[in-house]
C-alpha cells in the first residue's frame, strides 16, 4: 500500500493517528476506508478511528470534540496506539458494535 500512497494520481490516503488507509469521496468530505488492500487484497491492519474516538470519549465525555479542546500529545500522533498495552481490535469491535445500536436507536426514535 505504501508505493500507492506516494502516486500522487491516486486518491489513496493513510491517517497515522488512527491508522487507517482510506479514499476521500468527491464532492463532499466522506472518506472510504479501506479494510484489504485494493491491489492485492491482503488484509489491512484494523483501522483505530473508533478506538481513538471512543478512547476520548471515556476520558472526556460524550461531548468531546477534539477541533476545540487541548486533547493530551500522544493522542496528536500515532504514539497512542503504538504504546497502547489493551488489545486494539478487541477494543475496535467493541466500540463498532456500540456505535452501530446508537445509530440503530437514532434510526427507531427517528421513525
């Protein structure tokens, strides 16, 4: 994946603080992420936006938005995961399967 993320002709992207390989969507500011590599098709490390958005949570509630607060250093790199001692998948499924029942009950209390 990595000579691909130096073609510049390509719409293929890494985010190292939440390691995840992704492509921007034209027209609006969605990303896809990418879980096996498009080229190859080996299976991509478990990408950590969940983990990292669900970590902040617990440590600073519901409301956290990481544009306007002072979040701690090591969650500005990749330094978080890398150092992390629990088990990073485990804790990405958790987190996953939290925010698929909130959306479900977004979708119910919406119907």
């Amino acid at each position: 994946m990595d000579m691909f993320l130096e073609d510049r002709r390509l719409n293929v992207h890494y985010d190292e603080v939440r390691r995840e390989y992704y492509t921007k969507l034209r027209g609006n500011s969605a990303i896809q992420l990418f879980v096996y590599c498009p080229w190859c098709g080996v299976k991509l490390p478990t990408p950590l936006g969940s983990v990292y958005y669900g970590t902040l949570r617990e440590m600073f509630g519901d409301d956290v938005d990481i544009k306007d607060m002072d979040i701690p250093e090591e969650f500005k790199t990749d330094a978080w995961w890398r150092n992390s001692k629990v088990d990073l998948e485990a804790l990405a499924e958790k987190y996953e399967k939290e925010w698929e029942e909130e959306v479900s009950l977004i979708q119910i209390a919406g119907a």
